[in-house]
C-alpha cells in the first residue's frame, strides 16, 4: 500500500511538473505572439504611412497610378507577370499592363508597365515589389532578380490606352506583343 501511494505521489509530482512545464511554453508563446502582431502593426502603419505619402493631397496632384519596373527577365512573358501579380494579391486592382518586347527574338526589354485602378492599390504594389526579388518567373533564376519600381511618365488608364491607340505598334498583329488592357466598367 505505501509503494502505491509512492507511486501516486510520483505521478502526481510528474503532472504537476508537467503542467508548469505547459505553462511556461504558453507564456512563451503569448510572448512571442505579442511581439509578431506588434510587428505586423508597425508594417500595417508604415504601409498607410507610405500610401498617404504616395497620395497625393487634395491639391489637385495627379494620382500615381501606373508604375514602371526594371531588371525583368529577357525570357519573362507578359503572361508570366502579370500570373505572378495576380498571384501576390493585385488580381483585379491593375487594368493595364505592358511588356514591351523585341519582335524578332520574342524576349522583353526587361520593363514593364503596371497600371492600378487606384493610387493605393499602386503604392501597396511599389512596397511589395521595389527592391524584391522576382522569382516564380522563367528565367528570372533561384536567386531572382532585384525589381526596381518607379512612377511612369504617363500615368492613368485612359491616357496609357490612349497611347497605345495612337501608337503605330497598334498595327502589329500578333497578339503577344499587345499589352494588357481591361475594359474599363462604368463605375470607373
């Protein structure tokens, strides 16, 4: 009978140790989960901070909307980057695109041009993809290619679909050398 409740003292001491055991890695856990939301806090606020700096003040400043990337991948296609934006979350917020390519070997000028319904929907885009790595995209490597993003000189989707209306280039036939343009809803 004593070696029983030995054993049950045992038990009893082992479950306890146990259970302070668990405690300790909760509290260690709370700890570090506290310290990731508060970092996700300070990439949420400086995120606004860069949106509201992108945006321009009521003043009557033009809205960047449309970016120009440098360092794409000579055998990236347009369908390649524009997969990789919808894929990182802009699917729907862009509504031009162009890649401009050299005709006879089919490879791009390593630029492209990224047009977004909004001017924070661009600037959430610069954030992401300035200084980033391009991966996911054919030949772009395992270490990818350092994106450079900066505003365009012709910004806004009218002016960047009338451009290519008025362009010569609007004559070429094959359709992989045209950017992408979406049909503009009424609400815009």
């Amino acid at each position: 009978m004593r070696a029983r409740l030995l054993a049950q003292e045992q038990l009893l001491a082992n479950v306890q140790q146990q259970a302070q055991e668990v405690r300790r890695r909760i509290r260690e856990h709370e700890a570090d989960l506290a310290e990731m939301e508060l970092r996700q806090g300070e990439l949420v606020d400086s995120m606004q901070a860069a949106t509201e700096e992108a945006t321009p003040a009521t003043s009557g400043a033009p809205a960047i909307t449309t970016f120009m990337m440098n360092n794409i991948p000579m055998s990236a296609t347009q369908s390649d980057l524009l997969d990789l934006i919808d894929r990182t979350g802009f699917a729907g917020r862009y509504d031009y695109a162009y890649m401009p390519t050299t005709f006879d070997t089919g490879t791009t000028k390593e630029i492209a041009f990224v047009n977004f319904a909004t001017a924070s929907d661009a600037s959430r885009f610069s954030i992401w993809c300035n200084g980033s790595r391009l991966t996911g995209v054919a030949g772009a490597g395992t270490n990818g290619t350092v994106i450079e993003v900066s505003a365009s000189a012709t910004q806004d989707y009218s002016e960047n679909a009338r451009m290519w209306q008025a362009s010569q280039l609007r004559r070429i036939n094959n359709p992989k050398f045209h950017p992408f343009i979406a049909p503009r809803p009424a609400a815009w």
